[in-house]
C-alpha cells in the first residue's frame, strides 16, 4: 500500500497516509481562495485511521459559504501552512491540501465544487465531476427525508454514472430509506470505481440499517 508524505513549509508539522485517497477535489469557494492565496484549492480525503500527523499544530475553526457549518483547519504555528482539516459532514476523513504533498505525480482531481466562484480563466479537465448534483440533494438528506433524496439521487446517478462520490452518497440515503437492495447496488458501483469507498461504507453509520444485510456483508466483508 502506497504512502504519501505532507508537510508544512518549515518541516515542523507533516503527516503520513496510507493508501489512496477516497476523493481529490478542486473548490472555487472565496474562503478557499483565501486560505490558499490561490485561484482554487485542491485537497485530498483518506480516513482518519490512515493517517499520522507528527509536530505541533494551532486550529482554526471557519463557517462554511452556505450553511455556517464549520471546518476545522490546522496549521503549523511556526510557519503558518495548513496541512489538514475536517468537515462536519465527513469528520471521518482527513482533507490534506495535496500541494502540502510536494508531489507532481499525485493523482489528478475527479470533483470540482463551488463552480460559480470560479475564475473564468480556469480550466478543467473533461472528466472532473461538478459536485452540484449532490448539492441539490443534500437539504433532504439533512432533513431525514431519506426517501425524496434516494428518489431524487437515483435519478442523477443515471445522469452523472462516472461521478462515484454521488453514487455513494444516493446509496446511504437508499439505505437509511430502508432500501437494501438500491444501497447496495449504487454502493456496487461506487467501489467499482474505488475501493476505498468500501473502507468507507465498513465504518459509516449511514449504512447501519442494513449492515446485517447479507448482500451488504458480502460486497463489504
């Protein structure tokens, strides 16, 4: 299993993470411009088991552009580079800024968020995803209203079929909808796209309605 090295600029914070990351995401958000001083931010997710952060490090807590939820970002305290943060949403996985890898080789992103703030002169790859088809479902998701977002979400997964971060998100509405066999399929095909989403739904407890399934427990082991 394959390990990448971060750090900030002076050394004194770094971390390590095993394996692939589960998402690499461009966000055009003003916050993340100014965190970066750059057009964009780019950053990586792993699982927080795999990950070690060595040195000494100060939190930052900031409100998100739309709902107020809050990122917590750490950075060094001697030279003030961020190195990783989490999200409220997620807060099982470690977002590492992927230019704190100082890696050229480092896989290319799939996600891109916040597209409305984007600088017109930027421009993508073809296959980078838009991350507004899970936008749009995502109020019903917080709302409990399982049901309307697995509806909703099965419908864009037909539309988006290469984007795996939705197809995995519409399966743990289908499966706290009460619907297995939905779940498990998109989830099916999530994991086709990378198997690090199978790590994911082990531990995620959207998918506890149907972790006895024996489906479930067979594609996830």
């Amino acid at each position: 299993m394959s390990t990448h090295h971060a750090a900030c600029s002076c050394g004194q914070l770094s971390l390590e993470a095993t394996g692939d990351p589960v998402r690499i995401s461009v966000c055009h958000c003003l916050a993340c411009q100014r965190r970066t001083g750059s057009a964009f931010g780019v950053q990586a997710r792993f699982p927080e088991d795999r990950v070690q952060v060595s040195g000494r490090f100060t939190e930052y807590a900031r409100a998100s552009d739309d709902n107020g939820d809050e990122r917590l970002f750490r950075f060094c305290p001697e030279c003030g580079s961020t190195v990783f943060y989490t999200t409220p949403d997620r807060p099982d996985l470690i977002a590492v800024p992927v230019g704190a890898f100082a890696d050229p080789s480092f896989p290319p992103p799939t996600v891109a968020v916040y597209e409305t703030r984007r600088h017109p002169w930027v421009e993508l790859p073809d296959d980078v995803e838009g991350d507004e088809a899970w936008d749009s479902i995502r109020p019903l998701y917080e709302d409990g209203r399982y049901d309307e977002a697995a509806d909703r979400g099965s419908e864009l997964v037909d539309a988006h079929p290469s984007y795996a971060w939705l197809t995995y998100n519409v399966a743990c509405c289908e499966s706290l909808a009460g619907r297995a066999g939905d779940a498990v399929e998109h989830l099916r095909r999530a994991i086709g796209r990378s198997d690090q989403f199978r790590e994911l739904a082990a531990e995620d407890s959207d998918f506890d309605p149907i972790r006895q399934d024996a489906a479930f427990r067979e594609l996830v082991g």
